[in-house]
C-alpha cells in the first residue's frame, strides 16, 4: 500500500491564517487611516495660524519692546534734567516742572502703548482658548471616527484567535452552562465533568492567543484582563499591530 504524501497538505496555523488573507487589505485600510490623522501639534499650528496668533505674537512683541524703551526714556529724564541744571539757578519747583514736563509726553505715549498692549494681549488669550478648545474637539471627533475600526479589528482577532485555538462561541455557551449548572446544583455529571475539563483547556489557549496578540500589538498584559478587556487593548492599540507576528 502506497504511502500518503502529506508534505502538501497545510498546517493548521496556515490554513486558519488563509482564510483571513483577504482581509489584509482591510487591515491596511485601518491603519492607513490611523496614519493620515492630523497630529495634535498641526491641527493646534494650524488653528494658530487661521486665528493670526502668530500676528499677534509678533504685534505684542514690538508693543513690549516700545514699553521697555518709553520706561527706560522715563526713568533717564530725571537724572538728566539734575545733571542739566546743577550749576544753574533754577529751584527745586522749577527743575520738577522741567522733570514734569518732559516726562508728560512720554508718559501719554506709555499709557496708550499699555493700552494696546492690553487689548493685543486679551486677544491673544481669548484666541488661544479657542483654539484649545477646538484642538481639543477635533482629537475627540478623530476618536470617534476610530471606535468602529478599532471594534471591528478586535473582532477580527477574536475570530482569529477562537480558530486557532478552537475555542468557538458555542463551546463557549456549552461551558458556561455547564458551570452555571454546577453552581446552581453543587454537582455536574462525570460526562459534563470531562467536558468542562477540555472545554476549559480550549479556553486557556483561546485567552492565551489574545494575551499574544495585545503583548504583538504593543500593549503590557498582566495576565489580570478579562477577555474583553484583551479585546479592547488590542483594538485601541492596532496602530503598531503587526499582521505576520500576531499569530
């Protein structure tokens, strides 16, 4: 009797991870659109520059330069006015008029750069505010728009991972009801007992499959997680998914 060749037949693991080849390009899908989201830096820049925050950065800037120098020309009159008049007649009163009236100009001048300086910077903090908060809305909008993605990637892998591991949804139901039996009863049959035996190694190997694809997709597992739990790791963390290592 001749010999069965089996050296074309697939393994189990190639097999399983053919049947979801054509969903690769699904995959790429996800994660290009991950990769196109505008960093919250660029949206914040970009909002800056729609609000002309840099104009008025710079406009507050040189109202703050022109403050320093009209305060520096102040303080200088008068010492200089003293220095002017020390060897001359003049009174106390008159060399404090002098003082007065020099400073008069300058001190205008100082209260409707303050002024302004005042309004730039209101401006500025009202815009900035604004665009903090729409910084804010739009990260939470990009969120959003990921949820069904990231659902719908943690579904694939918990396809994955119940199929290598064998693990179905029924023998799910099977092994909860079994449980939910023997808790109700304090006592399950000794069929029921072998059942729950393998169906509770396939469920080992089922959590243990998710606990490599969460560690593959970048997330630290503590062994603590839940299967959902798992699941919601997994798909939050699809943007350093690798597809060739997660099985």
């Amino acid at each position: 009797m001749a010999e069965l060749n089996l050296s074309g037949v697939p393994s189990t693991q190639g097999y399983i991870q053919g049947q979801f080849a054509g969903e690769d390009p699904y995959l790429q899908a996800i994660l290009d659109r991950y990769a196109a989201q505008e960093q919250p830096l660029d949206i914040y820049s970009r909002l800056e520059a729609q609000a002309g925050v840099p104009q008025l950065q710079t406009t507050a800037g040189t109202l703050m330069k022109e403050v320093g120098n009209v305060e520096d020309i102040l303080s200088s009159i008068e010492p200089d006015v003293s220095a002017r008049t020390r060897e001359s007649l003049v009174t106390e009163a008159q060399r404090r008029g002098i003082v007065q009236a020099k400073q008069e100009p300058w001190s205008e001048k100082l209260t409707k750069l303050g002024t302004s300086l005042s309004r730039v910077m209101e401006a500025l903090g009202l815009a900035k505010q604004d665009i903090a908060t729409k910084t804010a809305l739009a990260l939470q909008g990009q969120e959003m728009q990921m949820k069904p993605l990231e659902f719908a990637y943690s579904v694939k892998v918990d396809r994955n991972a119940r199929l290598l591991s064998g693990f179905s949804e029924d023998k799910q139901t099977q092994l909860d009801t079994i449980l939910a039996n023997w808790q109700r009863s304090n006592q399950i049959s000794d069929r029921d007992y072998a059942t729950a035996q393998q169906l509770s190694s396939d469920e080992r190997n089922y959590y243990q499959t998710l606990q490599k694809a969460a560690a593959n997709a970048g997330a630290s597992v503590t062994g603590n997680e839940s299967t959902i739990q798992l699941l919601n790791i997994i798909g939050q963390n699809y943007g350093s998914w690798d597809p060739e290592s997660a099985w």
